[in-house]
C-alpha cells in the first residue's frame, strides 16, 4: 500500500507567477484535502476534493485553485504568486470526507 | 531538512521520562481530536484520535485526555526516547466540516 506522495518536494518561484503543486493520494482514498503549512504554524485548511469535486472550502482568496482527477489524484493552483504565499503545502488523502487523513512530505515553495 | 516550528513552546524532557504535551482548542461543538507528530522535512503524522463522547484514550505509550469542560486536550508520552523529538500538533474536527484545525504546535525535545 503505498502512500501520499507529492511533487515537487521543493520549488522556487518569482512574486506574479503561477505554481501547479501535484498529489497522489493513498491507494482506495477518494478524498484530498490541502494544507499551507508557513514556518512555525501549524496546517491551515485550504480546501478539500471528494470525487472531483470541491467539498468544502478555507479562508483563501479565489487566485487557489484545485482539481481532483478520477484516480483521485490532485492538483493545487495558485495564481499570481505573493511573497506570503512562501509555506510547505501539504495533501492529505482519506478514504472518505471526515475521515482520518494520511498525509505526504509537502511540497516547500518559495516565493522571491 | 527544513526545521518546523522555529519558535515553538518547547518541552524538554529527560530520556525515559514520562511527556505531557497540552493543547487548548477553540470550538465547543468539535466533536472529534487528533494528534499528529511532525519531524523536520516531514509531513503530519497521526499518533492517536478521541471522539467527544470519551475522556481517555490510550495507544502504545501514549495517552490522550480530553476535558470538554475546559476546551482541553493533552497527550501523554510514557517512557520518552529520542526518536520521540518533534513538533506536536493538535487538531479539532466539528461534524459536518471537513477541515482540521490545528493548534500551533509544541516541540518536544529528547536529552539523552
């Protein structure tokens, strides 16, 4: 049984550009959620994915997107970087909505 | 890796020693409490969970107490060894949402 995976582990992006962050989910989970993750915080729940569509959403502005594809892998968007935007993203999968999430190493971006 | 939590509380305890890490949550209707453990350059990883209806909970060496009465969780760590440093998070769950909220974290420090 493999894992939550994500990539890039790292990345480095200029203030204005867009970002695409990938997921795979742990085998026979069907619900994705992401987290921002900034230095010395803990997690903040940005939205979640269950069979493709958007489930339940945090307090981030429009410019975070995401899909959720039929093997219920997933992707985060965001748009027009900002400095603040710097954070390690997390996913998480579960095998349905409220369930107990298994989550990936994150992926570091920095924004310059 | 990258540090988590560079300004964290932290709890220093002796190899061997009984940890006790607390946590105050925000939302009286949560109904659902999880802990996670977080090592550098890592994602969440889950330790244990309680439901509103329980007050104990115990795991392998570990214990989580919920006081619904004081907004109150704490995990307690028997027999510390150093594997066991990393940052804590709780995290607070209300029926019908989807999303975790975490606390702010604590690191647990391990001296040999």
């Amino acid at each position: 049984e493999t894992g939550v995976t994500q990539s890039p582990t790292h990345l480095i992006k200029t203030r204005g550009q867009q970002v695409t962050l990938r997921c795979s989910s742990q085998s026979g989970h069907n619900t994705v959620s992401w987290y921002q993750q900034a230095l010395g915080q803990g997690p903040q729940f940005i939205f979640q994915y269950y069979r493709e569509e958007e489930n339940g959403r945090g307090n981030f502005p429009p410019r975070f997107s995401g899909l959720q594809f039929p093997n219920y892998s997933s992707e985060l968007n965001v748009n027009a970087l900002e400095l603040d935007d710097s954070a390690l993203y997390l996913c998480a999968s579960s095998l349905e909505p409220g369930d107990g999430y298994t989550f990936g190493s994150g992926t570091r971006l920095t924004v310059v | 890796g990258e540090s988590v939590g560079l300004h964290l509380p932290t709890l220093s305890v002796q190899e061997g020693d009984n940890s006790i890490i607390n946590c105050a949550y925000s939302n009286s209707a949560s109904d659902y409490f999880i802990w996670y453990k977080q090592e550098s350059g890592k994602g969440p990883q889950f330790i244990i969970d309680i439901r509103s209806n329980m007050d104990k909970r115990q795991g392998q060496r570990v214990t989580v107490l919920l006081n619904k009465t004081v907004k109150h969780l704490s995990l307690q760590i028997a027999a510390t060894q150093p594997g066991d440093s990393a940052v804590y998070f709780c995290a607070e769950v209300t029926s019908g949402t989807y999303k975790y909220i975490f606390g702010t974290g604590t690191r647990l420090k391990v001296l040999a």
